[in-house]
C-alpha cells in the first residue's frame, strides 16, 4: 500500500503558494473551488510545447503539425482513460463544463426532445446546468423540474423517484455540489434514470478534480469537465458522450474541422469528435491539461481524495468553532466534499472575504452561480473556502483565526 499523502510533498510544485499577498502575510490559497492552482510541470510543458512543438493540427503534413496533432490526441486519450471513458473518440473537446453542458442541449437535446418533454434537474446545480435548459425550454416548450434539497443541501431521492415515474427523457445533476460540496448517490441515480429510459448527464466541473471517475461504469451517457479546475489550463474542458449516444448527434458549430465533404449545395459532417470540434481547436490547452493528467495521477486520485477528505473533516470541526457561522451544506465529511460555503452573523459575505484577504486568505463571495441553491438557503449569497490537496491544516487555522478577526470587527 501505499504511503499517506503528505501535502508538504508538493506544495513546492506551486509557486503561487509560495506567495506573499502583502510584505510579511503569506498567502493561503482558498478558492480551488473557482479555479486550482497549476503545478510548475504544467506550466513547463506548456511553455516546451509553444516553443517547441506548436504548429496547427490535423491538416499540416510538416514535423511540427504532426507533433502537435500526436499531443492534441494523446491528450485526448488521456482525458478519456482519466474519465473511465471506453474510447478516446467519445471525448470531445469545449472551452469548459459550461460548453460541454450547451453542446448537449444545442446538439443532442435540439435533435431528440419536442414539446411537452421533461428534464429532471435539481435545486442545487450550477446556472451552467440551468440556464442551457432554460434557454431550451423557452424555444422548445420542453418541461423542467427540479429535485428539490434538505436543509443540509442533499438531494429529496423520494422527489427523484416521483418525477422519474413520469418519464423524462432527461436526467441533469452536479456531481459534486460547488456550494455545499455535497455528492448525490449518482450510481443509484443513474441506474434508475437510465431504467426509466432517460438520458443522464452529469455536470462533474467539481467531482472530477476530486473524485477517482469511471464514466463507462457508472453508464452516465454525458459527462462535462473542465481542466482549470483541476490543475490544467483555463480556456478548455470536455463533453464525454458514449458513442452510440454521440452518434446521434447533430453538428452545433459548422466550420473546418467538422466536415468530411463541403459542396456549395451543402456539406457531410465528418466523425464524431471531429464533428463536434469546428475551428481550432484549444491545442496547447490540451497538451496543457494531459500534463495536469499526469500529475494528479502520478499522486493518485484514490490517495488525494483520502486526504482532502480527512482536512474536509478538521476543517468541519474548526468552523464549528466560529461564533455564528452557518454552514451551507452537510456538518460531517459523508458524501461531500471539501468545499465549505457559510454565512457569518456578523457580516456579509463579501466584507467576509475582503478582511480574509487582508489576512492573506483567499477566499469566494457570492451567489457562486448557485442562485436558486441560495434563495434555499435563505441567504443572498455566502463566502466560501474551497480546498484542494495543496492545502494544510495550517491553512484551515489561518482561515478560523482570520474569521475570529472578522466576527470581533463587525460585533
Ligand atoms: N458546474 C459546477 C458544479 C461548477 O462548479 C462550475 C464552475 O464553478 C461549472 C459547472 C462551470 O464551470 P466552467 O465555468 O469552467 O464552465
């Protein structure tokens, strides 16, 4: 077996941890949830790639087109083996989650679903898997309907049940929740969505960094990630789609890339991904994101989750201690992650999050595109500290004594 994760082991690999945010205040680096820090080997390869190697891909028949169009593939296989997608091909390549998830209404959803038919959501998901839906309906007359959450952010499966009994042609959930950290029972889920003959997508911006994945296992038919969250560049993610589903597909941007045969009477769309990757496509990026790929698996997904899992539970019981702090979201570390998201008595939200920088503790304010979740909750918006594996428990002490600061100023 292997040894425990010891954060000390990497912190090194960031130099952004390394930071001062003001002479003499170290930073503590909290908001992961919005976007990780990126170790210096993917920066490295990034810039080895640009220097070296980067040409446009795919059409060029010199050295450096084929070089680069090897590493935009390679990285392609290694988000899919990353995933636990059978096959490369069923990894098409977005700017981020939120384009994977409007890909799916654009180009699977527009073909397949007429009037009247129902997409079950749930309260607690991200505007980037409401909004799509929305757009759709208001064009398409589809129906929406939302599972609805306890008090502690965890999904109503007795409401699921119900609205699965009605037949929806879509399941959409998070499968990590960017507010309360919660992770629904999506095996469950998926299995009973799928008996009811819908079509289950899975907004995993948050699960993936977090979570060992297995895609093909957990039978979703999409999957949406997004590299900046976990460790790559910002500016491209991936829409799995299971190929049988991918092929029913319809083009969503036209242009090169995407085609086998342009004719001025019309065009023939070529293969899935090619067919869902028009222009140029994030090259870099990708090459950029399989060395975040290498790195995270290098650690072991198994291993880091384990240990974010321990901080998530002492971070838990240190936050208890702050005088009226509410938590957003469930007290124990059981079927969540390690994102804390919480309003204070004492002060709103965003003067939370300015006197923590003033600590040096960065941390999120806001309704962190999770309206709906809030307006549960009672509250307008919420200040949150998002953990990685990078971070320590002399992180979280720094974080408790920041908010003691924050409730003596506002008392
Ligand atoms: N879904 C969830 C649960 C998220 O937390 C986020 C980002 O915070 C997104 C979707 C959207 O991710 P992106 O902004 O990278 O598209």
């Amino acid at each position: 077996m292997r040894a425990a994760f010891d954060p000390q082991t990497v912190r090194a690999d960031f130099p952004t941890l390394q930071r001062e945010v003001r002479p003499g205040v170290p930073l503590v680096y909290l908001d992961s949830t919005a976007s990780s820090l990126k170790p210096r080997q993917v920066v490295e390869r990034l810039a080895d790639f640009y220097l070296h190697h980067y040409a446009n891909i795919h059409r060029g028949i010199h050295t450096l087109a084929e070089e680069a169009t090897a590493a935009y593939e390679e990285a392609r296989q290694k988000v899919a083996l990353f995933l636990g997608a059978h096959e490369a091909e069923e990894i098409i390549f977005v700017r981020n989650a939120t384009e994977a998830i409007n890909l799916v209404a654009h180009a699977w959803a527009r073909a397949h679903l007429r009037r009247g038919d129902l997409i079950v959501l749930t309260q607690a998901e991200h505007h980037a898997n409401i909004v799509p839906w929305h757009i759709l309906a208001a064009e398409r007359g589809v129906r929406l309907a939302f599972v609805p959450v306890d008090g502690e952010g965890r999904l109503d499966l007795d409401a699921f049940h119900r609205l699965l009994a009605q037949g929806p042609r879509l399941v959409a959930l998070t499968h990590m929740s960017n507010v309360t950290g919660v992770v629904p029972p999506v095996a469950d889920m998926v299995r009973a969505a799928r008996q009811a003959g819908a079509r289950v997508l899975l907004d995993g911006a948050q699960a993936a960094p977090h979570l060992p994945l297995h895609v093909a296992a957990l039978e979703v038919d999409f999957y949406a990630v997004s590299a900046h969250k976990m460790l790559g560049p910002s500016g491209i993610g991936a829409l799995y789609a299971r190929r049988e589903v991918l092929e029913t597909m319809q083009p969503f941007l036209g242009g090169g890339g995407m085609i086998r045969r342009v004719t001025l009477e019309g065009f023939a769309p070529a293969e899935p991904p090619a067919r869902f990757e028009a222009g140029t496509p994030p090259i870099a990026e990708a090459v950029g994101w399989a060395a975040a790929i290498d790195y995270l698996q290098t650690l072991g997904m198994e291993r880091l989750h384990a240990y974010e899992q321990e901080l998530g539970a002492y971070a838990l019981a240190r936050l208890a201690e702050v005088p009226g702090l509410r938590l957003l979201g469930p007290t124990t570390m059981e079927s969540r992650g390690a994102v804390f998201a919480f309003w204070l008595d004492a002060a709103h939200p965003h003067d939370v999050a300015q006197v923590l920088d003033h600590y040096g503790v960065a941390v999120r304010a806001g309704h962190h595109c999770a309206q709906p979740l809030h307006r549960h909750f009672g509250v307008p918006a919420s200040a949150r500290a998002g953990l990685y594996f990078y971070n320590t428990r002399a992180d979280i002490d720094r974080l408790v004594e920041a908010l003691g600061h924050v409730v003596r100023m506002f008392a």
